[in-house]
C-alpha cells in the first residue's frame, strides 16, 4: 500500500493551480515497491520496472533490404554498365554459407544472410539479365546501398527500454524481437471506486422519477482500466457522512489509491469532505480548473483519495489532469506531460483569469487547408453527448480571458487523457 503522512500534501493556498496540484502530487507519492514477472503478450499498457538491455544486436547479421543482387562493392562499375556471373542464391532463413568473388553476383532476398564478401545490393528492379545468363549492373550505386548491417537497429548491450515505461505495442514488438518472453513490471494500482449521492441509482434498478442512472463510476473504471489498474467497485453510496466515513477507512486497508465522484462541492448533501476529515485528512479541496473546481484530496491510513466532481464532464476532466498523473506516479511511470497540437480556431470565447479551463471542440478542415477547432455548440458539465461529440479539448491557461476567432490554441485529443 501507498504509506503517505497525513500532511503530505500540505499546501498554504485556498485554491490551486493545475501545475502545482500535479507538481504536488507527483512529488509526494511514492511508486509501488512490488513488481512481477508477466507473459510479453500482457505487458501491454503495463508499466516496466527494470531496464530492458538488448541481450542481442538487432538486426544480428548483416542481411539485404531488398530483393536483388548482392556484390563487392569495390566491384561496382564506375560508368556504364558492367555484366557479373550469377554464383549463388541465398533466400531469407538460409543457413548455407556462400561466398561472392570478384566480378561476381549473388542472388538474394529480403532477410537473406549478406554473402561473405558482399556489402551491397542491388535492386532487382534497377538490373537486367543478359543473354548469357550474367546479371547487368548500372552504375551510380554507393557502397553499401541496400543492406543492413549487424547493430543497425540496436546495439547489444543498449538499454532499448527504460523502467517507467508505459508499454505500448510497438515496445513489446521490440522485446519480442530480443528473444524476449517476459518483462517485469510495477504491480498493478489497486483502486477503490464508488459514487456518492441519493439521486443516482444503478443502471438495472428501479429509477425514482428524480434520480439518475449512474455513469461516472463506469467511466472512471473504464479510463482506470485503461491505466492497468486493478479496480475495485463498492458501488454508489448515499449521502450519509458515516456509511461513507466507513467504506473509506476500510478501503483504505487494501487499496493503493480510493477515488470518489460526487459530494466534493459545499453543498449540504456534500458529505463526502466531511467524511475524509473524519477518517483521515483532508489536504486540499479546491483546483483552479473548469469544469471541476470542487477536487478533493486527501489521506486515510496512510492511503491517497481522490474525490472527483459528480458533473460528468467535470469528472472526466479532473481525472484526467488530477488523478491521471497521480496513478502514473504511484505505477512507477516516468513523466510524460500530454502535449497540445496547436489548431486555429473558428469561434470566439471568454473566460475568467487565473484558472485553466478546458473547452470541448470538434476539429474539421479549414478553407485554407488547415485544421481548425469548432466549439461544442452547448455549454454545460453535466452534458455527457459533449464528451461523446467532439474530437478533445482546447487547453486555455490561467492568464488567457479571451480568445478570438483564427487565434492559434492547443489541441488535446481525448485519446491522450487516459
């Protein structure tokens, strides 16, 4: 479990800035000391705990690129064209050893094993064969062209992956191609899930005609899933400040981080900050972020909480700037800011100074041919068809009041918040 001091956090301001509430929490929080050993073909999204060294060169002989001709290339012709006998032919696999000798060709294909005393290959496309069975060269051809030499890709030896790493398949592709079969990776975040509030009940369940089916909960599984972790759902629970003061202290006991929706704001149904301080502590509760000003943070025996906003939007955007980083921090995962494309936008907007808010947008093609940002046409936290229509968010930073429209703006996919 995650062992933190009940003033970890501390924090002298009333209100944070985004960048000081991840700075905070990525700097107080403490990776996960357990680690395990899993099949390659599982590995991906996980987060890998130990260097990954290249216990072979990549690629380990030296082979051709192309289907063609290999050669010495102190043979190449100079000028004009210059016929060479065919002495062999290797095919990719091949284990026969077979030697060029000057003026002379090898056939070869892709992967084939480079003859010994060959160093370039020419393209079966850019020869012709002669009448008498000799293969036609050009000139024009470097020494060289063609083939890949041993190391080429990676060196024996190099640290090809970095513990931190979270694995994507294009990395579990190269461990495969080491000889790879397992990696050690940080044990999966052990996660507490539930929503809090009288008006949401259970998709499956009757439905009062003032309540509402609970979604939150669903999409912050599915975006914790996406960050390997290992969820557990205690459901919803109703506003009552010691049913929820109990399932955090017990939750607290078996789980790495406990991560709420709902009842964070000062409402007087709003137990949940209640309930930290009575359990715990409470170290913070307010992010300069719209949608999601209400976050909570806390700490019980020793556990991080996280409490999240009951608005959709607002609960998927505080996950995604406040909890995000604090899972990758407790998974071991280096840092690894989400970077902004920067699109021209076709809409104007104001805003109030000293918070960063996130605007939802479509991006569609300009007259220009460039990519501009269209604001959803609907303002509102709780309008889940927002986060289902549009493309991502534009990023505007604290000092920003006002955009105009064909100003430049960043551009965050949804697709790198989770």
């Amino acid at each position: 479990m995650a062992q933190l001091s009940d003033d970890c956090f501390a924090f002298g301001r009333p209100m944070m800035t985004v960048a000081e509430t991840v700075a905070l929490i990525t700097s107080r929080v403490l990776p996960l000391a357990e680690t395990e050993s899993i099949p390659l073909c599982d590995a991906d999204r996980r987060i890998l705990a130990r260097d990954l060294i290249a216990s072979i060169a990549l690629p380990p002989y030296a082979n051709s690129a192309v289907d063609g001709y290999a050669m010495r290339g102190v043979d190449l012709p100079a000028t004009g064209e210059r016929g060479f006998q065919i002495s062999g032919r290797v095919q990719a696999g091949s284990g026969e050893r077979v030697t060029v000798a000057p003026g002379e060709a090898v056939r070869i294909f892709t992967g084939a094993p480079m003859p010994a005393g060959a160093d370039t290959v020419f393209m079966q496309e850019d020869v012709r064969l002669g009448d008498s069975g000799a293969v036609i060269l050009p000139a024009g051809l470097t020494i060289g062209a063609n083939m890949r030499p041993v190391g080429e890709d990676v060196e024996a030896g190099a640290v090809v992956l970095k513990a931190g790493r979270r694995l994507r398949p294009q990395d579990i592709a190269l461990a495969a191609a080491l000889g790879e079969i397992r990696v050690d990776v940080s044990r999966r975040v052990r996660v507490a899930v539930f929503s809090t509030g009288n008006e949401i009940v259970a998709a499956g369940t009757p439905r009062g005609p003032t309540q509402l089916f609970d979604s939150n909960r669903f999409m912050l599984m599915a975006m914790l899933g996406r960050l390997g972790c290992a969820i557990t759902d205690l459901g919803i629970l109703p506003d009552d400040r010691a049913a929820i003061t109990d399932t955090l202290s017990k939750a607290s006991s078996a789980h790495d981080l406990i991560l709420t929706s709902g009842g964070v704001s000062t409402g007087e149904a709003d137990f949940v900050k209640d309930a930290v301080e009575s359990a715990g502590s409470l170290v913070f509760w307010r992010v300069a972020i719209k949608p999601g000003r209400p976050v909570a943070m806390g700490v019980i025996d020793g556990t991080p909480f996280i409490g999240l906003p009951g608005n959709p939007v607002a609960s998927f955007v505080t996950f995604a700037y406040i909890a995000r980083p604090a899972i990758l921090a407790l998974s071991g995962a280096g840092p690894k800011p989400i970077v902004s494309t920067p699109v021209r936008t076709a809409f104007s907007y104001k805003k109030k100074k000293d918070r960063r808010e996130y605007v939802r947008v479509n991006l569609r093609p300009a007259a220009n041919g460039s990519v501009e940002a269209v604001k959803f046409p609907r303002e509102g936290a709780g309008l889940l068809s927002s986060l289902v229509e549009t493309d991502g968010l534009i990023e505007l930073a604290e000092d920003v009041t006002q955009i105009q429209q064909g100003d430049i703006v960043g551009f965050i996919p949804y697709s790198s918040l989770y």
